[in-house]
C-alpha cells in the first residue's frame, strides 16, 4: 500500500502515519467487506457484514454502471458517478447467531442484469503457454475461460482489446464450475448472446469477420 492520499478519519500524528502506512486497504475484498465488485449488488440489495472492532464506521462507493463477473480488467467496468440510499440496522449479536463471521453476506436486489441465452466457454487450470499444470487453480482455470471468450470473438472482426473490454463491461457470468477432480478446477464464462446485435453462436456458415469499429484502440 501506499501511504500518499491515505484517509485516517480522526486519526492523527503517529496514529495516522501508522494507518497510512500498514492500514488495511478497502481495493481487496476483505473479511469485513471491502471491494467485492459484485454486478448483483443492485438498488435493494440487503448486506450483512460482520462487525469485527467496537464503533465500527461504514462507507461505499465504486459505482459501476455495468461489469462482468470478476471485473477482469481492474478498471475495465463501465464507471459510474452517482448516489447511495443507505438504510443501516445492527443485529446484537448477529455474527454468532448467524455464524456470519469472516464474510459479509447479501441479498441481491432486484434489478440485476438477467438474461436467457448464452454461450459458455470453459477453462481448466492448465497455463497453455508452457503446458504447466497448475493444481486446482480457480484463478487460472477462469483466465482460461476468458482467454477461450476473446479468442472467439476475434474471429468475428473484435480486436483481441476490444473483445477483453467487452468482457469486462458486459454482463457476462462467471462460475466455479469443478472443484472436484483432481488436478484440474475447472471454471465457466457465460456470454450473453442477447448483448451482441448479429447471431454469435456457431453455425454451418462459420463466423463472419466483420470490421467492428476504432472502440478501445491502445497507442
């Protein structure tokens, strides 16, 4: 972390310093929340966190306006100014009657993203570029499965950057689709095909290449 722009609330002099310095980040997701970047967590979503330090504070923001499952190009979300309507109960005791103790849970709102059809491309947790097997790794497995998406789609005329954006702002899911057989965890994207306005699915006829515009060109 770093210690520039660092907030401290009330905090001053060497407690300041130290919060700065070693305090724990809000970029990861953490046990007591953090930057989950959930594309379900809509208006009217209820959270539940566990509260782990007496006079706990409570603050959010990085509003997306769109994103896929995982958010796989770190800023890669369509980002968004806007409001946040909080409503806050505390639950006396929650964490042991809930057994909600290391991480939050949440009820979706109502307004998710929802669609009917997709394509799905899979992943295993094997780097391709040296063949290595890498043992039961999720992280790989759904690299993977995002790799298989963009490379699709580059045969459709989307450059390889415009595809990886594409990923990244739409709506797509992501699943832990095996965690059971050895060696290998397997991971699922879930294209929205109703996203696209032509036909994206294979067929007879193969895809066809098409120039998709100057969107997300690198200098």
């Amino acid at each position: 972390p770093l210690a520039d722009g660092a907030l401290a609330g009330t905090a001053t002099g060497d407690a300041a310093q130290a919060i700065a310095t070693d305090g724990a980040r809000t970029v990861p997701p953490r046990e007591n929340g953090g930057n989950h970047d959930i594309k379900n967590f809509t208006r009217g979503s209820r959270v539940y966190y566990p509260v782990h330090v007496s006079g706990a504070k409570l603050s959010g923001g990085d509003l997306h306006f769109s994103q896929g499952d995982g958010e796989i190009t770190f800023c890669g979300a369509i980002e968004m100014g806007g409001y946040i309507d909080l409503a806050v109960d505390v639950i006396k005791g929650g964490m042991d009657t809930y057994g909600i103790h290391t991480n939050p849970a949440f009820i979706p709102g109502r307004v998710e993203p929802r669609y009917s059809e997709f394509l799905t491309f899979i992943g295993v947790s094997v780097d391709h570029r040296d063949n290595t097997n890498l043992y039961m790794d999720a992280t790989e497995a759904y690299r993977n499965a995002c790799l298989n998406a963009i490379e699709y789609l580059q045969q459709w005329g989307y450059t390889g950057q415009q595809a990886y954006m594409i990923l990244g702002t739409a709506p797509i899911e992501g699943r832990v689709s095996g965690v059971v057989d050895i060696p290998n965890a397997c991971c699922s994207l879930y294209l929205p095909t109703e996203i696209f306005d032509f036909d994206i699915r294979p067929g007879g006829q193969g895809p066809v290449k098409q120039d998709r515009g100057q969107v997300c060109v690198t200098s």
